[in-house]
C-alpha cells in the first residue's frame, strides 16, 4: 500500500503543502502563452491543479494515490461547475520506464 493512500496523510500534505509562488509563475506562464490544455503528473491534493482549472484551462491530473486523487476530488466539489468541467483525472503510475 502506498502511504497516501492513508486518508489522513493527504490531509496533512495539504495542511504543510501550502507555497503559492510556483502557481503564480506557472498561471502567468500559461496565460501569457495562451496554452488551453495542461497535464500535471503527480497532481496530489490539486495545489496546483485547482488554480489551473479555474484559469480557464483543461487539466489532466494523474496520480498514483487514489487518495490523494480522492481528496482532490472532494475539493473540486467546492469550485464553479465550469471549472470542475474541465478536470480529468487518472489514477496512474508516473516513472520512468527502462
């Protein structure tokens, strides 16, 4: 069993995973290039994720956590029916393969 697929740690991530500045960067990167669809590997509780798809972008979020990708999930129920639209998220393993 992966450790966050423990409820409570993808609650405590979320509680010390709290930095903005990287999001900020990345939403004026996206807008000043006019990109319409992203994919973030290892989205996790969506700290990065939510913002985008508020922006106006599609996402794809993927994971390898079902719970983490079950908390995002349950923090995008409190965003705009638009925005929770255009989320896809997948539970899938993101490494390197030889």
């Amino acid at each position: 069993m992966n450790g966050y697929e423990i409820k409570h740690l993808a609650e405590i991530y979320d509680q010390y995973e709290t930095e903005t500045h990287d999001v900020e960067y990345l939403l004026a990167k996206i807008k000043e290039s006019g990109i319409q669809n992203v994919l973030e590997p290892f989205c996790g509780t969506g700290r990065i994720l939510l913002p985008i798809a508020e922006a106006g972008c599609r996402i794809t979020g993927l994971d390898g956590s079902d719970g983490m990708l079950n908390f995002l999930k349950e923090k995008a129920k409190l965003l705009s029916e638009q925005a929770r639209n255009r989320i896809a998220l997948k539970l899938a393993e993101c490494h390197r393969c030889d």
